[in-house]
C-alpha cells in the first residue's frame, strides 16, 4: 500500500533506527526510551504489562525516565483507539513503549501515532513481522479489516527478548515462520513486476538480498528453533529464527513488497475455521499456492511439503481450520476475494478466479 506518490523510478528503503535482540535485551529499554524524553507510556493488555512491566520499569527508571502503564483492551477497533488515545492524552508522554504480540504493538502504534510521539516496540511473541514496520492494523467490531494505518516513521527501536519469546508456544513461532517463508517469493514477483513497496517506491537491491537471506536462514534454523523452544532456552538457531521472522521478514515485506501468499489472507479471512487462525498461518498456505501458480519444480515442491510437515506448517486447508474438505464454493469464494487484493497486481501474469482456483485444488488433491 502506497503512503505517497513518488516518481515511478523512486527506490526506498526504510527500517527501525535500532534493532536489539537477546536473551535479557528488556534491559535496553530505558537507555533507548531516554534519549527521547523523561515519559514513557508502557501499552500492552494485562497478561503482557504483567510480564514486562517490573522488567521495563527496572530499565527505565535508573535511565531518568517514569513509566506510565496503559492497559489495552484486547482488540484494535477505532473506538478502543479513541479511548487509549483520549487516556493518553492527559499524561506526559515523549515515547510510547508498544508491548506484545501483533495486536498489543499495533495498539502502542496507534496511540503513539495520535500523540505523534515515536515508538519503541517490544515483542513478546515471533508470531508476526508487525514490531519493525510502520504500519497498523484496524479492525471491525466484527473482526474485519477496516483499514491499513501508516505512521509517519517506523519505529525508534525494537527490542526482541528472546528469554521472552523462548517460553511462548511453538504455534506462535511456526506463524512466525510462515509469516517470513513467503517474502523470498512475494519480493521477487513485487521485484519483476515494479509493483510499488509499503513506502510507495521501488524495492532496492537490498530488498531482494534481504529476502534471499530470509529463506535460507528459515531453511537452515527453523528445526533447531522448535527445538530450542520445546527446551524453553534460547540458542543459536532460535536467535536466527527470531531475526528472520521479526527484523527480515518486516524489512522484506515493508521495502520489497508483497504478492499472491499474503492477498491469499483476505480469502482465507472469510471461510470458516480458516479465518480465525493466525496470520502467519494463513500466509504459509499461500505461499503454497503461489509456488504453485509459478510452476516451481515437483522436487521442490516435495522438498518444501516436508519441511512444512516436519516442523508442523499447514498443507492444506484442513489444516488451517476449514471444518470440512473444501467444496466448490469454498474454493471459490477463496479464489474470488484474494482476487480483490491490491498485491495480486504484483505477479508475473494476470490471474482470473479460474487459475487461483485451480491451484488450490490441486494443492488440496496432494496426499498429505
Ligand atoms: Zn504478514
């Protein structure tokens, strides 16, 4: 989604000030927070602001700054924003500290973006590539995407403690992994198409680097991650698995742009069971599907179904919540609605509901 209009041969590249990521790295937060003023505003719902408030406090009030906590009700719906916003607005308030999974830093974003103060983001989940980039997501009482909103800077730091993230359920990372493995794929087809990035401009080379680099290192990572998470202890591979899923996957999808695997999630947003579960599980289906419509090899297609059964991703749509083998119409339905996706501009052909739906069955025709 474009914020602006640029020249058509504009390149643009923009990512946090500052990434920070290791066991303990709450600990940075102060010092990061003082270098913006002496109030801070922690935003986070209650499970997170139990889990990281004293940790956050400790860090920040040997820095010079208070920590104001904000509790946030669970869901980012215009009127919750509008009271977050209206309760922040009578505290001093020079940064704002976004805590928890996609929703809680969406949360801190909004209220920052209000107050038009910068963010400092704290993940307490790999689920997700939100905590790096600049936008946010509104939704409907309903749960229904209402609007993608941009801030006017990513965010000042992002800080990932991975001694956090190592005690979240594997279900979480495998959306984190999903939510990455498609990046390679949608950069390269956003890249050959000259489709415009999230800052409305061409990818860079970096882009393209950056999202090759994302791939190889899920390839490489991702089974020592799960089991490092199973040991609830950090290691090599779990840092690596958190540095794709969290600063490369954002980086990608933010300056490289996205494709048919993430238009995939506003289908399978409206079938039963699927549209519950998590982004990053949605966006591993589609991945699926778009290696499919670019008729990748059936030895790659084979290599990369069992990596997705050993680690535990989606094969089909079962898998992800349907409640019933797909029919006709659920297919269709599918195939119809990721069609009204903008990023399906972003691929190598034009695509008619016929080919999106023949793709999807033949992956679901695939013995599992
Ligand atoms: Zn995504």
């Amino acid at each position: 989604m474009p914020t602006g209009s640029h020249p058509a041969a504009r390149r643009i590249f923009g990512a946090p000030l500052r990434y920070v990521q290791g066991p303990g790295a709450l600990s940075e937060t102060g010092p990061m927070a003082a270098a913006l003023g002496p109030h801070a505003l922690l935003v986070g719902d209650a499970f997170v602001l139990d889990m990281v408030g004293p940790a956050v406090t400790g860090s920040c009030q040997p820095a010079g700054v208070q920590v104001t906590p904000l509790l946030f009700a669970g869901e980012i719906t215009p009127a919750e924003i509008e009271r977050l916003v209206a309760a922040a607005r009578v505290l001093p308030a020079d940064v704002v500290i976004a805590a928890g999974g996609g929703k809680g830093i969406d949360a801190g974003k909004a209220v920052a973006h209000h107050l038009r103060v910068p963010v400092i983001t704290l993940p307490t989940i790999a689920s997700n590539d939100a905590p790096t980039s600049k936008i946010y997501v509104v939704y409907d009482e309903q749960h229904r995407l209402l609007k993608v909103e941009h801030m006017p800077c990513n965010p000042h730091a992002v800080i990932v403690d991975t001694a956090l993230i190592a005690r979240a359920p594997r279900k979480l990372l495998l959306a984190g992994i999903g939510d990455a493995i498609s990046k390679k794929f949608e950069v390269a087809q956003c890249h050959a198409a000259q489709g415009p990035n999230i800052f409305g401009g061409l990818g860079t080379r970096a882009a393209l680097a950056l999202a090759d680099l994302c791939f190889e290192t899920l390839l490489a990572h991702a089974d020592g991650a799960v089991a490092a998470l199973e040991r609830q202890s950090p290691d090599d591979s779990l840092e690596a698995i958190v540095e794709a899923s969290v600063l490369l996957s954002g980086l990608c999808f933010e300056n490289g742009g996205l494709s048919i695997a993430h238009s995939m999630t506003r289908g399978l947003s409206a079938l039963p069971g699927t549209a519950y579960e998590l982004h990053g599980l949605q966006v591993a289906y589609g991945t699926m599907v778009q290696w499919h419509l670019e008729n990748r090899p059936p030895s790659f297609m084979a290599d990369m179904r069992a990596f997705y059964r050993r680690i535990g991703l989606p094969l089909n749509l079962q898998q992800l919540g349907l409640p019933r083998t797909p029919t006709d119409v659920d297919i269709d339905t599918l195939a119809t609605l990721t069609l009204t996706a903008p990023h399906m501009r972003n691929f190598d052909r034009v695509l008619k509901v016929q080919d999106l739906a023949q793709a999807i069955q033949a992956l679901e025709a695939v013995p599992l």
